[in-house]
C-alpha cells in the first residue's frame, strides 16, 4: 500500500488531469495516527498545488486518521461510508469535498 507521501506527491498530476477550470478551492487534510500529518491541496488557475503543511485560509477541512485515509484512496474503504460512520469529520464547504473525492476516482 502506498504511504500518505506518496499518495500526496502523486496528487498534482492526478488532479490536473481533470478539468479545473472554474474551481478555486483549497482543501485542508488533517491526519490523525501513526500515519498522520498536515496537508493541503490547492485548486487556481486551472492549476494544482499540493503541499506538506496548513492552509492559511482552507475552503474546507477533512479530518480523519492516516490509515483510513489511505485505505480509503487505496479503494479499501468507501469515502461515503467511512463519512456515515464518522471516521471522516468535514470542517467548511462539504459540496467542495464532494467534488474534489469524485476527481480523485
């Protein structure tokens, strides 16, 4: 399974594969556990940046654990469920979540 670096480092280039045009939006993820951390994925210009680190003022903020975050993008965990079930907590604007999740497949 990948780790939550490789699954960040390789954001970008996913991300941009899609149409952006229209989306401005910065997305927040807060990891919890072992395999935690802080990042964040910024959509402008048609363009995508993904960085290690807090967004100074994120559209939205998704807290959840690192393990299940990579489950979840491993296709191991249903983003839906894990969301009903409460292992996934949405701070800001859901419908942006939303859209971003369905880029990422």
């Amino acid at each position: 399974m990948p780790t939550v670096s490789e699954i960040f480092g390789a954001m970008s280039s996913q991300l941009e594969s899609q149409d952006l045009a229209g989306m401005e939006a910065t997305i927040q993820f807060e990891l919890s556990g072992d395999n935690g951390g802080n990042w964040y994925a910024a959509i402008n210009g048609g363009k995508a940046n993904v960085q290690k680190g807090k967004a100074e003022a994120p559209t939205a903020t998704v807290k959840m654990d690192g393990d299940d975050f990579v489950a979840m993008t491993s296709g191991k965990l249903n983003a839906v469920n894990a969301f009903m079930m409460g292992k996934i907590k949405v701070e800001g604007d859901l419908n942006t979540v939303m859209k971003f999740q369905s880029m990422m497949g």
